[in-house]
C-alpha cells in the first residue's frame, strides 16, 4: 500500500485499517473534484484526463460512502451534475462524450450519443438511497434501475453486481427482493458465478473479459447482509472467500484480474482492489492481520 497506493487509497486504507480519520480521505479525494461538481482527473483509472464522468463520480460516491460523508451540499453539487449528463430517460451513461480526445480504456468505447447504461446508473442510485439523499434526480434515475433490473434476460458479472448495489439499498424492499431472487437464478443458470475454484474450467469468462477474470459469490454478495447472499450455500461462500484469502500475494497486496492496457492503471487500481478484499474478508469475519 505504502509502495504504489495514491494519496486517496493511503488515506483509505488508514481510515478502514489504521484508525484514520475521514477528513483526511476527503481532502484526497477533493483532488479529483471539477468545478462542475464531478470528478475526474482519473480516479477512476481506465479513464484519463481531468473531465468530469459518470465512473469517476460513482467512484468518488463509495469513497464517500465509506468514510459515512455522503450528504449535504457536496452531494447536491454531485447530483446537479448528474442531472447535467443524464441520457433523456433520466440515467447515465457509461461515459460521457467529453472524454474524447483523452485517453480511455479500450472496453469503455467514446461514443457520441450514449445509451443509458444500469453498470454506471445502479451504483450511484443505490448509493444515493442508502444515505437517504433525496434530489429530483433521482425519481427517474430509479425508474431506469427498476425497468432495467427487472427486464434482464442475459447479464454479464458487472451488471449484476451494479444491480446488486442498487438493490441493496432500494427503498421498496419488497420489490428488491423479488428482483434479486430472480437475478440469482440468472447468475446461477448463466454460471457468472465460479462457485468452485479448483474447477475454473467449468464457468466461462463472460465475453470481453480478460482471460481468468472469473467473479465469484463474494464478488456479488460483499456483505453478509446483502440480497446476494442468499443466491449461494454456506460452502459455496466459504470455498469463495477461502479463494480470496489465497490470492493475497506476497507483498500483501491483491492482483488485478481485469485487461490491463496501460503501465500506470495497474498501479493505481491494485490499491483499490486491496482494500476491497481486506474490506469483505473483515465483513465475514475473516482475520486479515
């Protein structure tokens, strides 16, 4: 963490592991901030360059999350910018047209009129409702959710854990369990779930993906308490987070499983993953000294 991590992934770190204070994550992740009210200058990685996008503002969100400061006027100037950049039916798009001209990562295409996208939209929702934030934003942004969460016929592993995030924290309970109960026999039927890691061989790698960036039940289900969790056994969860535990590495940090395409996006979301390892072997219970 010390060797490569940023400033914001140090503070992090400090904050979840260390004792740290949240002030100090913030004034990282302020760094980031554009005068729009978005962040960018890429703190999400695999987009470069200092304009405001969906990703980096959904990054920008957990972050806020995490340390318990998602509110207040920061997050309306984040959903006025939301607003700014939302597709006609009210969500957002994996990437906004103002990227062009700076570097992206060749899995998230510059397209000039960008449909809505649930990975983008169902995150930022989700988070939004799980800090009880209320702004005209979201009204029709959760419509999308909805119409999207529950049309899904065929998926990918990160539009499903997307649709977790939203589900998690939707405000009808009811609603949200019916649609996660389905989403699970979507995960289970289509096997986007590696749910024995001796036998990798037997779950495919969704297309586009890199080769082995298989996702697992922890993957989906971060959290004892999320809707995900009931989509797998208590061995299955096991074998899962025993899997995560091995692939610590022996510098204490976590690989990266996704396409690397550039020296530094490696460096800088290694870190990220790290902490979000440490963060589910904690929540269940497992020892990470």
């Amino acid at each position: 963490m010390w060797l490569t991590a940023r400033v914001l992934e140090q503070r992090l770190f400090a904050y979840h592991f260390l004792n740290g204070g949240a002030d100090p994550v913030e004034t990282a992740l302020d760094a980031y901030r554009n005068e729009d009210g978005g962040y960018g200058h890429a703190l999400e990685p695999d987009l470069r360059g200092p304009v405001s996008q969906p990703l980096h503002t959904a990054h920008a969100l957990r972050v806020l999350d995490t340390v318990d400061r998602c509110g207040g006027q920061r997050v309306e100037r984040v959903c006025r910018y939301l607003t700014s950049v939302s597709t006609p039916d009210g969500a957002l798009p994996a990437v906004h047209p103002g990227q062009r001209g700076y570097p992206a990562a060749p899995f998230v295409p510059v397209v000039d009129d960008p449909p809505s996208d649930l990975l983008a939209t169902g995150p930022v929702v989700g988070l939004l409702h799980r800090n009880e934030v209320w702004h005209a934003w979201l009204f029709r942004a959760t419509d999308f959710c909805w119409q999207r969460v529950e049309s899904l016929a065929t998926s990918h592993p990160y539009e499903i854990e997307a649709a977790v995030t939203f589900l998690d924290s939707a405000p009808d309970r009811t609603r949200a369990r019916a649609a996660a109960d389905r989403l699970g026999r979507l995960v289970r039927d289509g096997r986007l779930a590696l749910l024995d890691p001796e036998r990798p061989e037997a779950y495919p790698v969704a297309p586009g993906y890199a080769p082995g960036e298989h996702h697992f039940p922890h993957d989906y289900a971060r959290t004892p308490g999320s809707l995900a969790r009931a989509w797998f056994t208590d061995e299955e969860m096991k074998r899962s987070l025993d899997h995560l535990a091995g692939r610590q590495e022996e510098d204490g940090g976590w690989p990266v499983t996704w396409h690397q395409w550039a020296p530094g996006t490696a460096l800088e979301a290694r870190p990220m993953v790290t902490i979000e390892a440490l963060r589910t072997l904690r929540a269940y219970g497992r020892p990470i000294g």
